[in-house]
C-alpha cells in the first residue's frame, strides 16, 4: 500500500467551503457571485486532487478500475448538483424568469463544465493504460436501463401531478420551475444510474 | 455476472507463463487489471473474443483456458 500524500486531505477544507458558498450562501454577497466562487473552489479542489492522486504510483494492487473511479467522480458531481437543486427548491418554485435563477445556475453549469474537463483530464493521464472494457461497457449498460426507469418513473409522476392536481393548487408550478422540475429529474436518473453502475462494481469484487 | 458458470485456468496459467502478473497480461488482450481479478476470481464471463485473445495470449486452445461449470 502507497501512502496518500497529506495534500489530499488538505483539499477537503477548500471543498467545503465551496460547497458551503455554493448551498449555503444567498447567491450575491457584497456584489461577488457567491455560487461562482464556490464552483470555482470546488473545481480547483477536484483538479488538484486529481493531480496528487496521479502522482501516487500503481502498485498493481488497486480493486477499482479507472471506469469505477469515473463513476465515483460522476456519483459526487451528480449528487452536488443535485443537492444544490433541492437547496434552492424554493427559489425554483418562486421563480417567473430564467434570470431570477442566474445565482444558482450558473455555479451548476460550472460544476457540469468542470466535471466533463476532469475526466477528460483523467482519461488522458499518461501511463493511464486501458480506461475501459467490455466489462465496463456491460456494467454501463446495466446502469443505464437503471437510469431510464427512474427517469421514466419521475416524468409519469411529474406528468400525473401536474395532471391530476386541481389548478388551484399548482400556483407553483411555473413554466420556469416544471423545466427545473423536469432537470432534476434528469440529474436524479444519472445520480441513480452512478449508484447502479458501482453496485455492479463491488459485486464483482465481493 | 456474480459466480458465473464459466471456469477459467487464468490464475495458473499465468503461473506456468513465467509468473505473469495480471497487469501483463490485461495489457497483453487490452482490458483493465481488474477484469482480469475479476475474471480469476470467477465474478465475470468474457465475451468469446475476449476469451479468444485470452487463449492466444497463453498460445493455448480456448477449452484449455476457459471450462462449462454449469
């Protein structure tokens, strides 16, 4: 076993103050976009922590293949823009225009933006070696037929909510707020698509 | 893909190779290490190619390499 260089741990402190900046904190301070500056601090975190990790060597004895590393990345990217998401519920509902929700979905492009340049980043490390098999293309299309049932089922209740609920009681559901509705449920089958992916991960390994 | 019914002489084989560790050899048919633990702990049945490189990798037919367990 390789020792993990004490950097990596260092780089939880600056993580958590992003993820603090980006859920936490109204969206402007002082005139900064807080959300910015916290996706900002959250990408810089995951890009050094991806450049300490590539300097600890590999000592042929690592159970996770570069695919299940991905899908751990993608797991906590999903998982924060989807936290992020729920955060700010009440001002996606509350919202009558796309620029009401700058703040929040701004920092949500930049982490989707940041995600798809780290793993290209990983995907290219050199001495990388083979990043994907026919394993791994097994295990993602398990993952997929999970995430195309959650999504299926969060848009048959989406769909069936807006439906059966009497207008009286949808004065949430702007146009603004069922497309954000609808983005979630995106994110949560991606989320749930992840999961599925590292279930059958770990039961190759079990 | 758990306790598949497809048996494999992969671990000896790489034994009587000159103790070719997993990494030489998932180099050798392009796959990841960890198929190949995966694959010697009998958790994954290859595809038939896969199985073919396999057996060309330890110049063996493939029912010498891989075996029905049922």
């Amino acid at each position: 076993m390789h020792r993990v260089p004490s950097g990596l741990f260092w780089l939880l402190a600056p993580a958590a103050i992003g993820l603090w900046l980006i859920v936490a904190i109204p969206s402007r301070w002082h005139g900064i976009d807080t959300g910015a500056v916290g996706a900002g601090l959250l990408l810089a975190a995951a890009a050094a922590g991806l450049w300490l990790s590539g300097t600890i060597p590999d000592d042929g004895t690592s159970q996770r293949s570069p695919g299940e590393q991905g899908r751990w990345v993608a797991l906590v990217f999903t998982g924060l823009i989807g936290a992020l998401m729920l955060a700010h519920a009440g001002a996606f509902a509350g919202a009558r225009t796309i620029a009401e929700l700058g703040g929040i979905g701004r920092p949500v492009v930049m982490l989707l933006v940041g995600w798809l340049i780290l793993a290209s980043i990983a995907r290219r490390r050199p001495g990388a070696g083979v990043q994907a098999d026919e394993r791994d293309r097994e295990v993602a299309r398990a993952a997929d037929a999970v995430s195309h049932v959650v999504l299926a089922l969060a848009i048959v209740a989406i769909a069936v909510t807006l439906g059966l609920t009497p207008p009286a009681r949808l004065s949430w559901a702007s146009p603004i707020a069922v497309a954000n509705l609808l983005m979630f449920a995106l994110v949560a089958a991606a989320f749930a698509g992840h999961g599925a992916a590292l279930w059958h991960y770990r039961r190759d390994r079990a | 893909m758990n306790a598949t019914p497809v048996g494999n002489h992969i671990r000896r084989l790489r034994f009587d190779a000159g103790e070719m560790t997993q990494g030489a050899l998932a180099e050798r048919v392009g796959i990841t290490r960890q198929t190949v633990i995966a694959l010697e702990a009998g958790r994954y049945a290859p595809s038939l190619e896969l199985a073919f490189r396999i057996a060309q990798a330890f110049g063996k037919e493939i029912g010498e390499v891989f075996f029905w367990k049922g």
